[in-house]
C-alpha cells in the first residue's frame, strides 16, 4: 500500500504540476493582452526579432511546443513566411529553459522552496480571484494560483520519490543510459513525446535529479533527447495543412536533431575523458544550466543558416504544381486549430481572415458590375462561383469566431471577437446583393436588355463610390484607423443622394419615354442592392468605431 500511495502522490504531483503550468501561462496571456498582437508585428522585421519574439512568447506560454504548433497555424494561414518561422522556432528553444530555471529554484535556497511560499501564493491569488472586481487583477490572481499549484506539485512528485532514492535500479538506469548516448536520447524523446511538452519532461527528469538519483551523463542526453521529443507536437499538429506549414514542422524538427547530434557527439567525447564528472550526480539547477547553454548554443550554431533549413525542408517536403491566382483568391479561410493555442494570436489570425473575406467581397462586387458592364455570361457564372465560397466562408468563420468567444479573452479582445462575427455577417450580406446583381443582369443577358448610356454613366459613378466605401471598410478593420471610418461615412452620404439623384433622373427618363418599364425595374433593383452594400460598409466600420471608443475609455 506504501508503494502504491507514492505511486498515487507522484501521479497527483505530475497533474498539478501540469494544470498549474497551464493555468499560470492562461493568465500570463491573458495579462499580455493586446501586446501579444504586437509581438506578431515585429516578426517581420528580421529573423533576429523573430527569435527574441519566439522566446519571449514560449516564456509566457511556458510551452516550445504550444509555440511552434502556433508557428505552423501561422505558415497554414499565411500569417508567416517560413524564413520568419525560423526565428521564431529558434528563440521558442531558449523560451522553454524558463520552466526549467523555475523548477530549479527550490534549490536557490529555503525561502525558494516550493513548500514555503506555494501556499501563500495559492491564497492570495485565490482570494483576488474571489473578490477582485478589475480584470487586470483577476488576471493576476490566476498567474499567482497557477505558479503555486506548479509548485505544490513538483513538491508532491519529490516527495514521492525520495523513499527510492537509494534504491539500486535508479542508480543502474541511469548508468546505464548515460553510457549509452543513443539509449538515452531515445529516452528523453519518447517520454516528451507521449507527455507531449518537453517543459514537463525536464520537469520530471529535474525532480529525480533533486532527488540525487540522476548522474550528469544520462541527464544530458536525456535533455537532448527531449528536445527532438518535443518535435513530435508540431510534426502531428502539420498532417492536413498546407506543406508550407509542413516545411515550418519540419523545420523544428531539423533544427533540434542537428542540435543534438553535434552536441550528443560533443558531450559523449567530453564524458570519455572525464568519466569522473560523467557518474557524478547532478542537481536540477545543473540540468537548468545545461538546457539553458544547449539551446542559446544551438540558435548561435545554427542562426547563420536558416536559409538553408529552409531550403531543405523544401527538399524533404516536395512542392506541387502551384494553384491558378484565381484559385488561391477564391480559397476558403485558412483558419486553422493551433491558434487557439494563444487566444490574442487567435483573434488576430480571425481578423486577417474576415480581411481576406472582405477582400472577396470586393472581388465579388467588381465581377458582378463588370457582368452588368459587358453583358458577359462569363462574369456572372464566375459571380455565382464566388457566392457560393461567400457562403461556405461565412459558415466556417462563425464557427471558429464561436470557438475563439470560449477561451480565455480579455474584455478587449472579447468585443473585437464579436464585433467580427457581425462584419462577417455584414460582408456575406454584401455578397449576397452582388450575387442579385449578378443574377438580374443573367435575365438580362437571356432577354437581349442593356441599360442606356445616361443610366450606365449613373450606374458606373454609383458602383464606383461603393468599391471605395467597402474597400476603405475593409482597410478600417485591418487598419483600426479612423480616417478610414470617416471615409465610410462621407461616402454613405454621397451615395444616399446620388442614389435618390439617379432615381429621380431614370423617373424622367421613363416620363420622356428614353427608357422601357422592363429595363427600369432593373436599373431600380440594382440601385437598391448598392445602396444597401453602402450600409453594410458603414456597420462595418461603426464596430471599428466602437473599438476605439472603448480602448480609448
């Protein structure tokens, strides 16, 4: 029964470990904020910011895994070119040494021992939880709850292990994986790939170490291991994307197996010569030393060749014959899952697709009014095309829009998600008045009618405002600018009296007998579905409005 509770306390002290890890990295993002949006911007700099940007968000999302995995969400929904991924997949290997310095920090000394301020920590974030009105402080308090259950629970799983700490077979595993450099690796690889994080693998190796059971040799090559293992994530998170998305995968797992090999080779020559340090026991702070030395290492080692990684992931993953233009416009969203891995790079991966979508609005409206223009069958088949991709888009956005509204969002980041699902209904309901547009303009290729040439000139001013007024909407939501929402505005007002300026005109036309009944039911339909895409331009950029309006409150 003894066995059997320590077994019990080391299970308990693992999923504690890993909750509390999640739950102070759910808060820590949460705490970023928008600043987490910004840190996406600065990508595209150089690939130097890409590493610095790689670290500083695997250090908040305490998970190299978790940031690669966004990498590759990133490369899938063309957020990223891959020479940006690099980076950011290099400086995500130096973010995750922060979990192992935090594990070893028992070992500073007694004030830093899990069981003496855990506790507290729990506490006091659970009365802020409980009592704090302000979000900013609620945020706060999960970080605090977090931090100390990680704490209790590396405290549990050391506790459950010091009864062995003497027990032969530790001493003989490990001995026997430090001897042998590919046994160990494989070790660390596998266990990283079933938990699934290598920040929770070095965690465990850490509290053996701890424990004194742990010689330098088998942690080495355990912790080279592991970071192949955490590899595993993003190879299995790129089955069903894109292969540029494969390429970012592949990438990270290239990147770290290069990593080891020079280094397991370094490490096994030095251990010949120095056996004595080989078989002594390592601490956990020993262990934060090496994981932190090996991957600054590595990024410094491999850093002047990221163009050729890339290059050869484009060898292991073969490119097919590339898609028509028209083809990758008409795509529907590249939304994708591992975003959500991060709630704010989430939002901001929806909004550049609702961009994207906008952008096929527009398309949508210049093939419906090039169909009323040139009388080409041509245009309004490809009109009923893009309607079609309207629809299935509006679906799959309101779903993932949907998804991201559960997770963990600030206030903020909250309305933006919201006020998305609308735009998105505004602008499938703008391509719904291309599609009638595009349809009236069928009946009157079938019937043999065009529109005179006053009514043309009419059409093509009113048509014109209105490209300008959705375009300068869909910049506004891209943008955040204001100019843009007082573009919209002024262009709504413009087009209300044009619209009733060319009503009034074709009623004169009608009564001087310049235009036939039939073709003027026509004329009159069109003028309202444009009239009403204006409307649905100036929604959209009254969410805009309201945006600024709260973050400036």
């Amino acid at each position: 029964m003894e066995h059997i509770e320590m077994l019990f306390r080391f299970a308990g002290g693992l999923g504690m470990f890993l909750y509390g890890m999640n739950v102070m990295a759910d808060g820590l993002q949460k705490s970023a904020g928008d600043r987490m949006k910004h840190l996406l911007e600065f990508l595209t700099r150089n690939r130097l910011m890409g590493i610095l940007v790689g670290a500083g968000v695997t250090a908040i999302i305490q998970s190299s895994s978790a940031t690669t995995v966004m990498v590759v969400g990133f490369v899938n929904a063309g957020l990223m070119t891959l020479v940006q991924a690099v980076g950011v997949i290099m400086g995500a290997n130096i973010g995750t040494t922060i979990t192992a310095w935090l594990v070893s920090m028992s070992e500073w000394g007694s004030m830093l021992k899990p069981e003496f301020f855990a506790p507290l920590l729990i506490g006091i974030g659970a009365f802020m939880m409980l009592f704090a009105k302000r979000e900013k402080v609620k945020d706060v308090s999960e970080i605090l709850v977090g931090f100390g259950v990680l704490f209790v629970g590396l405290s549990f799983m050391s506790d459950s292990i010091t009864p062995y700490r003497d027990a032969p077979i530790f001493s003989e595993a490990f001995r026997i994986l430090g001897s042998n450099p590919i046994l160990g690796i494989l070790t660390g690889l596998v266990v990283t790939a079933i938990i699934q994080s290598s920040s929770a693998s070095v965690g465990i190796l850490q509290t053996l170490a701890a424990n004194g059971v742990v010689n330098w040799s088998s942690a080495v090559f355990i912790t080279l291991g592991q970071n192949i293992g955490t590899c595993v994530t993003a190879l299995l998170s790129s089955l069903g994307a894109n292969r540029t998305a494969k390429r970012a995968a592949v990438i990270h797992l290239l990147f770290n197996v290069v990593g080891g090999v020079v280094f397991g080779v370094v490490m096994f020559v030095i251990f010949s010569f120095n056996g004595s340090w080989a078989d002594s026991q390592v601490n956990s702070v020993g262990i934060s030393v090496f994981h932190t030395v090996f991957n600054v290492l590595n990024t410094i080692l491999l850093f002047p060749f990221g163009n050729m990684l890339v290059k050869l992931s484009a060898v292991l993953v073969k490119e097919h014959e590339t898609q028509e233009e028209e083809e990758v416009i008409c795509e529907l969203p590249h939304l994708d899952a591992r975003l959500m891995e991060t709630p704010s790079f989430a939002v901001e991966g929806a909004v550049k697709e609702t961009v994207r979508m906008g952008g096929l609005a527009v398309l949508h409206m210049e093939t419906a009014f090039d169909a009323v223009r040139t009388g080409s069958r041509r245009h309004v088949d490809k009109a009923a095309k893009i309607e079609q991709i309207m629809n299935a888009y509006e679906k799959q956005m309101a779903e993932y829009l949907a998804v991201i509204n559960k997770g963990s969002l600030t206030d903020r980041q909250r309305l933006i998600v919201n006020n998305l699902i609308y735009t998105v209904s505004d602008i499938e309901r703008i391509s719904d008045h291309c599609d009638n547009i595009a349809e009236l303009a069928g009946t009157m290729i079938e019937e043999g009618l065009s529109f005179s040439a006053e009514a043309m000139r009419g059409f093509d001013e009113i048509t014109g405002l209105t490209l300008d007024s959705v375009r300068a909407a869909v910049l506004a939501r891209e943008t955040e600018k204001m100019a843009y929402v007082q573009q919209v505005a002024q262009i709504e007002d413009e087009i209300d009296d044009l619209e009733e300026d060319l009503r009034t005109e074709h009623i004169d036309r009608l009564a001087r007998g310049e235009c036939s009944a039939a073709r003027g039911v026509f004329f009159l339909d069109m003028l309202s579905d444009i009239e009403r895409m204006s409307d649905h331009a100036n929604n959209i950029v009254g969410y805009v409005a309201d945006e600024g309006e709260e973050q400036r409150v």
